[in-house]
C-alpha cells in the first residue's frame, strides 16, 4: 500500500494566518500614529460657557465706609490752608448773591476750583465757547449716535429681578415745579434701577437707599413723574472749552444733567442753575468716587435739587466728599462715557427691587 502524500495545507494556513496578522499590527500601528498627530481641540468638545454669576461683593459706589473720612479738600495731599482758602472763597462767593451753579470741578486744577468752591469760578455756560456745534435738545437718535449699552461687570443690581416702571405718584401740575421735597415713600430695604433712554443710547442706574435713602428718595419720585424726560446733558468733562471742568490740565471726567432750564439751549444763560423748587440736605458720603458712580450736584452746603453726575473716569482724586453718593451705572457705562454736551434723556423710568 503506498503511503499518502505529506499534508501541505498546514504551512499555508501558517503563512496566511501570518500576512493577517502582519497587517493588523500594521493598522493599529498606523492608527495610534494619527491619533498622536491629530490637535487635541479637534478631539476635545468645545465647552459651554459657565453663566455669569451674581456679584460676589458689591460695586465700589456701594461699599459702605472709607479708610478715609469725608474731608473739604479734593486731594489727600492738597493743604490744610488750600482747603480753608477754597473754602473761605465759596463761602464769600455764595453770600455775593452769584448765581447757584453745579460746583463738581477738579480741586486739583487750581488751589481756588474745590469742588465746593464759589460759583463764580465757573462762568456762564454761555460764556464758554463751545468748539463744535451741540445736538438739538429736540433731536432723535441716530444709528450713528446711538452706541449700545454694555453691562458692567458687577452691581449691586446684578442677578436681582425688578417689578413693572413705577407710576406717577401726586405728580404736580408742572413736573419741573415742587413746592416742597417729596415726603419719604421708598422701600429703603430694596434698590432701584433708574433707566435712562437717551439720543446717545441706553444708560442704566442702580441706585442704593443704603447709601443715601432721601436721595434715593428724591430721585425716585422725581423720575417717576416725567421730571427728567426732555432734559439734555449740560456739562460734560473733559472738555478744555468749558472752563466749569477745570481747564485744559483737569482730569475731571463727569456728565452732568437734571436741569429743566436747559430743555432747548444747553448754552442759555440760566443752565445749569435750575432745580426742582427745592432744595435737601446732604447725606455723608459712603465711599469713594470712582467709575460709573452716580452723585448729586450742589452748589453749596444742602442745596440739592435735581442735577447729578455721572462719574464717565475714576474722580476719586479729583472730588472731595461733598456730593451725595447713591449710586452706580449698572448697564450703559461705554453710552456715558460718549455723551457730548446736548444730548438729550428722551425718556426715564424707574423700577423697584421686587
């Protein structure tokens, strides 16, 4: 009997089995080798942006307490006697019978523009030549105009929910004519959020009854009844041809409104005197002039009425602590930051803290 040949099949399943594997080790190989080249953002999903959060402390208009206390003189290091002189000056200015003004100029300008130096250290807005010529009171916005309101970063109104624009409360006949301050109807537990609508875009303020609750008050009332529809920014610092903003060295920066005289000619003689047809007392001032704080404007010692400041750069050098302090930008600080002198607050409303 003849022996069967020699099985073969076994050597080529060998070989075979051996290209397979061959090629295996090969792919995987070639596979780790691009996922060590490939960007890890192209591996990596894109995260989802973390909501922004509620303030973690309060604005610095609304820290209350100083490491330093109200003081006369605009500057930590301006004299003893520039601060008596400055002084002595605003008094002598007052009792001459000039004309009551917004005294918010650079101390530091010269030793005689304190801000609560004399009137008389501000001309008449009619007597400063103004380089260009100022938007109509009367004028709607533009989209050239108009900028956006950008939120600030942190406020004490941040995360907070507010209720429906405040109604008129016994308004009188004429908005711009007070026979006495309003009495005291504000919750001084809540804040209030002021929205400014003007021809240069949105302004938001939130104001702080913790600070200064009868300004608040007052300023409350006032914007719910319509006083300050129609009324532009009659002061707006720096500007080197306005010599109320200390001249072409003064770092002062500020927009000042809330004067009805100056409804229609922002360079009448009689802007930037008016008011309410009263006048309050100052409140101390709970904490420093910085950025975007909001502040009454006087004329002297308890002579507060309607015209405030907004602060458009940091004024805490420039400013002594004599103007009440309650408040701060909350949305719209880059729309305040470019008024111009004449634009105009369309419309104000005002809401409560709900």
């Amino acid at each position: 009997m003849t022996p069967p040949p020699p099985q073969r099949r076994l050597p080529f399943i060998i070989g075979v089995m051996a290209v397979l594997l061959a090629a295996v080790i090969a792919v995987s190989v070639a596979i780790n080798k691009a996922d060590s080249t490939t960007p890890v953002g192209a591996l990596t999903p894109t995260p989802v942006p973390t909501p922004a959060t509620p303030c973690a402390s309060p604005s610095p208009a609304f820290t209350t307490g100083s490491s330093s206390s109200p003081s006369p003189s605009a500057s930590a290091s301006a004299s003893a006697s520039a601060s008596a002189s400055a002084t002595a000056s605003a008094s002598a200015s007052r009792s001459s019978g000039t004309p009551a003004r917004l005294e918010a100029a650079s101390a530091s300008a010269s030793p005689s523009a304190s801000p609560s130096s004399s009137p008389s250290a501000s001309p008449s807005p009619s007597a400063s030549p103004t380089p260009t010529p100022t938007p109509s009171p009367t004028a709607s916005p533009t989209a050239e105009a108009t900028v956006g309101a950008l939120p600030v970063a942190c406020t004490p109104c941040t995360g907070q929910t507010f209720g429906s624009d405040l109604s008129p409360l016994n308004p009188p006949s004429d908005v711009h004519k007070y026979s006495a301050a309003p009495p005291m109807t504000i919750d001084t537990s809540k804040l209030y959020l002021v929205t400014l609508n003007t021809t240069r875009g949105t302004i938001q303020l939130c104001l702080g009854p913790a600070l200064a609750p009868n300004t608040v008050n007052v300023i409350v009332t006032l914007v719910r009844n319509g006083y300050y529809n129609g009324i532009p920014f009659h002061r707006v610092c720096p500007n080197s041809a306005d010599s109320s903003c200390g001249g072409s060295g003064s770092t002062l920066d500020i927009a000042q409104f809330g004067d009805p005289n100056c409804i229609g000619n922002v360079n009448a003689s009689t802007c930037g005197e008016g008011g309410p047809g009263f006048t309050f007392d100052d409140e101390t001032v709970m904490g420093n002039y910085t950025v975007g704080c909001v502040a009454m404007a006087n004329s002297g010692a308890n002579t507060n009425g309607s015209q405030m400041f907004i602060c458009t750069g940091d004024d805490s050098s420039q400013l002594a602590k004599s103007y009440n302090l309650f408040g701060t930008v909350s949305s719209g600080l880059n729309v305040a930051q470019a008024l111009t002198k004449g634009d105009v607050i369309t419309t104000a409303t005002v809401q409560e803290q709900s």
